[in-house]
C-alpha cells in the first residue's frame, strides 16, 4: 500500500488542536486509530486516505489563520532545525516559504507572522527534530554546511529546547551564550517538586524530574504532566530528547511508559529494585530496560 506525508494535513491536525478539538475527537471523527493519528500528526508516511479524512474535518469558523501571532516560537524551531543538519533552502522548500521569507524569520527581522505558517512550521518540526538530514534528501555536505551556520551563529538545536520555554519571550535553551551545556540540574529542586512543593522548575529541571519520575517511581506520562503542569505530549517529547541525549552520550536509557492505569501504576513502584535519583543525561543508572 502506497503510504505519503503531508504537511498540509499535519498543519490542520494543529489547527485543529489549537481550537479545542481533543486527539480522542479528532480520531473518532476521521477513523483513525491511535497508532495512525500519531503517524500523521508527526508527518510520517500514512495512506493517501489518511490525509483526505483529516483534510475532510472542518475547521472552526473562530479560527483565523491569516491573524498574526508572534513568530519567536518559528524562529527558535527553525534554527534549532537547522542546527541538526536541514539547510534554510530545504526548509522553505518544504513548507513551500519562498527563501527570503524563511531567512527573515531566522535573522529575527519579522516578529509576527500567520497562525498558519506558525502551526506549519511546529509541524514540520515535530517531523524533523529527531531526523537525520541525509534521510531526507540532504546531502553531507549540504548538512555540514547548515550545522556550520549554526555553530556559528549560536543556535541551539532540538535537544537545547524545553517544550514547555520554546515559545516563551523568557525562555532560554540549554545552551549558553559560549555554546556550552547549562549547568546540570538541580535534583533537589526536583525531588520537592515531586514531593509536592510548589517550586518553579528550570528547563533543565523539568526535564530531569521527568526521567526521575518514570526511572524511580515509574509513573506514565500522564501522572508526570499532571504533577509538572504539562500536557502528556509534552511529557513524551521531553523524554524523547532525554533518550536522544542519552544514546548520543553511549549512556543507558528505557522507554518512557505512555500510560498506565493506577493499580498498575501501584504494581510498578512496589516491584522496582532499585533506586535512581539522578538523570540519565549527568549519571548512569544501575539498571537498563531493553527498549
């Protein structure tokens, strides 16, 4: 069976989204199941008829695409795209950008832009962020020449991002102003978190109490966001980076838990054997689930 992308019916998903619509909805709606609305909301190969159901779904008449937003957002997932290998011209070729238009956003010379080429260009990073460039088309040189341009320019890539601080004008990426690490996280901080203290966490925080809380205690991705403030999606992507973090650095990782039901949750923590305190990114664990 022929199976394609498309960014046009990703882009929708998040109109969709953005306006109220739950996943659950949307799939009831198209016929979709859970593996396959995933598939097509990260722009990956579905049938032809997946995208002509999710296209079908109308979208509310409140939602103004042609309205501007701030593009701070665009601009931080755009270099971080290029900072892992995808030249400025694969991008605008991709979301269809003319190239002066995609090199605006990334020398910061726009501040607005359309809540369309916003959610386009979210769906074409959830697409890519986790892409090597050469699958896509992209030649070495063509990706060693945009990681150069990163470099130089300082712009940190997918793995610097917190979900949660890449559209906010206070956030900041894991990556200093000399293109070096933050410092490791506060695991006390953490540990309060988790013991249900109101404290304000840092990127770098959040994303430690996250591995904390699934290696020590166990807990799905839905428990962790309600804890943390944040969406189960969320919750995902930031393992996801922990993940690619961790096997970059040959360090052990296991795979995050999407959900579980309570009693399992109860199951889990009282078989667990050993007690992991710290991220995988800064220590190795003792023990290593297969994924």
């Amino acid at each position: 069976m022929t199976r394609t992308t498309n960014l046009l019916a990703a882009t929708h998903l998040r109109h969709l989204t953005d306006t109220g619509s739950s996943p659950a909805g949307i799939r009831d709606l198209a016929g979709l199941n859970q593996p396959t609305y995933r598939a097509a909301w990260r722009n990956r190969p579905v049938p032809p008829l997946v995208h002509t159901r999710v296209l079908a779904l109308p979208l509310p008449a409140s939602l103004e695409i042609a309205a501007e937003k701030p593009s701070l957002g665009t601009r931080r997932r755009l270099r971080a795209l290029v900072h892992q290998g995808f030249p400025p011209t694969f991008l605008a070729g991709e979301l269809d950008w003319p190239a002066d238009h995609l090199q605006t956003h990334l020398r910061a010379h726009s501040a607005r832009h359309t809540v369309h080429r916003h959610a386009q260009v979210r769906a074409l990073y959830d697409q890519l962020w986790d892409q090597e460039p050469t699958h896509h088309g992209v030649s070495v040189d063509q990706a060693e020449a945009a990681q150069q341009l990163a470099q130089e320019q300082r712009w940190p890539g997918p793995l610097h991002w917190d979900d949660a601080m890449i559209e906010q004008p206070v956030g900041h990426s894991r990556l200093t102003s000399t293109g070096q690490l933050h410092p490791p996280p506060d695991m006390a901080a953490v540990i309060r978190a988790f013991d249900g203290e109101p404290i304000a966490l840092r990127a770098a925080d959040r994303s430690a109490a996250i591995v904390r809380a699934h290696l020590q205690q166990r807990l799905d991705a839905v428990t962790i966001g309600k804890a943390l403030g944040l969406k189960p999606d969320s919750v995902k992507r930031t393992w996801d980076r922990a993940k690619k973090r961790a096997v970059k650095h040959n360090e052990p990782w296991a795979p995050l838990i999407p959900y579980l039901a309570e009693a399992a949750i109860d199951v889990a923590n009282s078989n667990r054997q050993v007690d992991l305190v710290r991220t995988i990114h800064y220590t190795r664990p003792v023990i290593r689930t297969a994924a």
